[in-house]
C-alpha cells in the first residue's frame, strides 16, 4: 500500500502553503523595492497581490479544519496541521504589512528624498531575510535554522528604536519632512511587524517538528524549573 | 421529521431513496427517509444502535426480505428503477448491489474457489476466463501480490482483514456497482482497518459505496456523504465536511461531539 490518502491530502496542505509563502515573499520584496527605487505605482498592483494572498488564506484555513475533523490526527499530524494554521495567518498578515509598505512607498516618492533613509534599506533587509529563512525552517523542517531565526529578532527591534529616534530628531529640526519621517516611521513599523511575524513563524516550525514551545520564554523557564528543582 | 439535505444533484444518483418506510411487524423501524447515493462516492450512514442504519443498508438490495413479517412502503431506486417492483429480479439486484458483513464470512473453500464462487453459481466453467476474473478480482481488493501463490489454500487461514478483503474480491467478481458495507471493520484491528478504509477510498473510483458504522470517526475519514439517523428517522443528510464542521441540527451536533448516544 502507498502512502494514506490522509498523507497525500497534508501534502496537497503543504504545497498550498508553500505557495501562499512565495506569493508573500515576493509582495515583501516587491514592496521594498518600490521603497529603494521611489516607485509610486506599485501600491495597485500589491493590494492585487495581497487579495490573492487573502484567498488562499481562507482556503488553507478551510483544508487544514476539514483535514482535523475528518481524520482526528494525533501527534506530529496535529502539530502540523496546528502549526499550518498559525503559520497560513501569519502569513497572511505579513501580506497586509507588505501592502502597507508599498502604500508608504508611493508617498515617500512624492517627497524629496532623505538621507535618513539609508537604515531602512538595511533593516528591510534584515527582515526580509528572518521571512526567507523562517520559511525555508517551516519547508525543510529545519528546527535550529528557526532558533537562529528567532535569536535575529531583538537586532530588528534595536534598529527599529534607532530609526525612530533618528527620524524624530530629523522631524523636529526639518518641520517640513514631518510628513515624510511619519511614513519612514510607519516603514520601519511594519518591517518591525514582518520580522516579529517572521519569529511567530519560526516558533511554530519548532512546534511542529520538535513538539516544544518557546514562545514567550517558554523554554527558557521550563529549563530554568528544572535547574532549580 | 424532514431531514436537511445539503448539495445533493439529482443528475448524479447510482440510488435514490423517497419516504420510505419500513417495518419489522408492526415496529415502524424507518420513518419516512428519503436521501440519494451518489456515483462513485461514498456514502455513510451513522446513529446511535438501533436507529436504523443497517435496516436502511439491507433495503438497498432487499435482504430485508428474507425476515418474516417485514414490510416497506415508498421508493428505492436504482438507476431511476424501483428495486421493489414486482418484476425484479432479486437474485440479479444483489449481484448489481452486493454486501459486506461486519464479521468476514469467507466460505470453508480454498482462497480461489471463494473468489470464483458467483461466477460458477452463474455458469462459468471456462478455466481461463474464471482464472482471469479471479487475478483482477484480487488485484482489486489488494490481495494478488499477497495471495497468488497460495490460491489453493484455505481462505480461514487467513488473518481477519485479508479475510475482508477475500469477501470483497468475491464481490468484485460478480461486478456489482453498488456495494453496500454493514460495519465492514468491526471485528478487525486499527491497521487492519485503515487498509480496508484505504481500499474503499480507492475501489470508489469505479464502484458506489454506502457503508454502514458505528465509528463515526471512520465516517469522516472515509466518506463523502453522511446520513445521521436516530430513531429510524433521517436528522441530517449531505456533504460529510459540512456535517462533521458545521451539522445544520443540534441532534446532528450532540451527537457527533459525544454528547448523545
């Protein structure tokens, strides 16, 4: 007997999955692309991408529910399909994420451009990388790669903070970029968001194939219980 | 009571059933069902014991006719014919809609003798042809590649669910289109269960089930219909996604959430 048709339906889930992960990879960096080249015109052609991304979420979310009451799985099955969940939603938000970037894009086009800017590029490309390898963690099933993901995250918020105090200084003494250093804000926002999400993602992955949670510390405190046992 | 009946198109029915109902004497054992069997689908029917699925079950090809005092009232149709006709011919409905029981029965023959068993009933003698119909028969159910070498030994030897499987390939010999399964894996293990779930889920391509069972786990697994019945009534009917996600009645919820029964 080949595999069960419950196997060849969490395939079917996988690939879906992994499908909706490149359509999201590919609005981020067109999103951020539009940041580094001043491209006015891509905030239509991103909110089409991201009602696509939209869809398939609410399909994927359907499957997994169908898969879970149709087959009752058990143990790493579950853990997938729970994790699938999780990871179909977090991706569908870093979808809106990238919508707000392109959306931020067009009007940063429309003012003169910024020195401060130079750290965005930099802090995008943080992100962007947490995305790439929190996926390829989820895909390969690849557990440390997730770890390593996660251990990225407080860099991210660092720059974050940075860009922020960098820009308000700039605001204050340069009234007339107000508008400007709010929309760099709101980017250096949603790439903090993408990178947040990106470590969600990771955590699952972990979940999934190990069966442990760390989010929240968890791990950390579970292990410290342990020591002081 | 009127069940709830989701999706169902008319022009795809292998059965269907109109307000029948059936009696055990005067115990009025199914009270007005009406529901379709679709094409190469499967379709379970689950309930508490004693609600009258394996009553329904046996209509379908009138082995409810062989206990004394029992009556039906409404329509059964196969291929838009009603089975209850006088003209029927019950010896060929039930090779056109053959059963499976819940404990195998596989005769104290040899393993080939129990596959070709109909079609000598039938009058094949030709030693090729039944020869023939007995390696696809087998290859059917999955057991050629197990038991092509020992086709003259005793089907009781076999372990239980090869023994199911032997009951199918019997089955598949006479080549029905309907088959109908009264808790084919009661009596059989978790493995030996999934390969029976798994075989259905691939002899639908080419045959209409309706099987009947008490697990119904083993519903949402494997079917693409359910009916929920209680008390010889029909509650719910449709798509098994829909029903196991979100049943339309309570009763339907209560019971598929442990609630009831």
């Amino acid at each position: 007997m080949d595999k069960r048709h419950f196997d060849v339906e969490l395939d079917q889930l996988r690939e879906k999955l992994v499908m909706m992960a490149s359509k999201v990879e590919n609005l981020i960096n067109y999103s951020i692309e539009a940041i580094r080249k001043r491209d006015a015109t891509v905030a239509e052609a991103a909110l089409a991408m991201d009602k696509e991304i939209d869809r398939m979420e609410i399909e994927i979310e359907e499957a997994a529910i169908s898969l879970m009451a149709r087959h009752q799985p058990a143990a790493g099955d579950l853990r997938f399909l729970v994790g699938a969940i999780k990871i179909n939603n977090d991706l569908e938000r870093i979808g809106d994420h990238g919508v707000n970037i392109a959306q931020s894009a067009a009007l940063l086009a429309s003012v003169p451009e910024i020195k401060v800017l130079a750290d965005i590029p930099w802090m995008a490309g943080l992100a962007v990388s947490m995305l790439k390898d929190s996926l390829d963690s989820f895909i390969s099933g690849d557990p440390e790669k997730a770890r390593e993901v996660c251990s990225r995250d407080d860099q991210v918020d660092e720059l974050k903070d940075q860009i922020l105090r960098v820009v308000l200084t700039f605001m204050m003494e340069n009234p007339n970029f107000i508008s400007g250093g709010m929309t760099l804000i709101l980017v250096a926002r949603n790439l903090e968001r993408i990178a947040d999400l990106a470590t969600d993602i990771s955590e699952e992955a972990i979940y999934i194939y190990q069966g442990k949670v760390i989010k929240h510390g968890a791990e950390k405190q579970s292990e410290e219980g342990s020591v002081n046992r | 009571m009127t069940g709830t009946h989701h999706g169902i198109v008319a022009s795809s029915n292998k059965v269907e059933i109109r307000s029948l109902d059936f009696f055990y004497g005067k115990f009025h054992a199914l009270k007005s069902v009406t529901m379709s069997v679709q094409r190469n689908m499967i379709t379970a029917l689950i309930g508490p014991s004693g609600c009258g699925k394996s009553t329904l079950l046996r209509c379908l090809n009138r082995m409810n006719d062989l206990i004394p005092g029992a009556s039906a009232k409404g329509e059964v149709l196969l291929d838009g014919s009603d089975i209850y006709d006088p003209s029927i011919e019950v010896a060929e409905l039930r090779k056109r809609v053959g059963m499976v029981f819940q404990r195998p029965n596989p005769f104290p023959l040899s393993i080939f003798s129990n596959v070709v068993y109909g079609l000598k009933v039938a009058g094949v003698r030709n030693a090729a042809r039944l020869a023939e119909v007995a390696e696809q028969s087998l290859r059917a159910a999955w057991l050629w590649d197990l038991l092509k070498d020992k086709l003259d030994h005793s089907a009781l030897e076999l372990p239980m669910d090869q023994q199911q499987r032997l009951c199918v390939a019997r089955l598949l010999a006479v080549q029905p289109e309907v088959i109908l399964m009264d808790e084919p894996c009661s009596a059989l293990d978790p493995i030996a269960t999934m390969k029976i779930e798994e075989l259905m889920l691939e002899l639908k391509k080419n045959y209409t089930i309706v099987i009947v069972t008490h697990n119904m786990q083993q519903a949402a697994r494997v079917s693409d219909l359910t009916g929920y019945m209680l008390l010889g009534e029909m509650i719910e009917f449709g798509d098994t996604n829909s029903l196991f996600t979100k049943p339309s009645k309570k009763l339907t919820e209560d019971y598929i959430t442990g609630k009831y029964g």
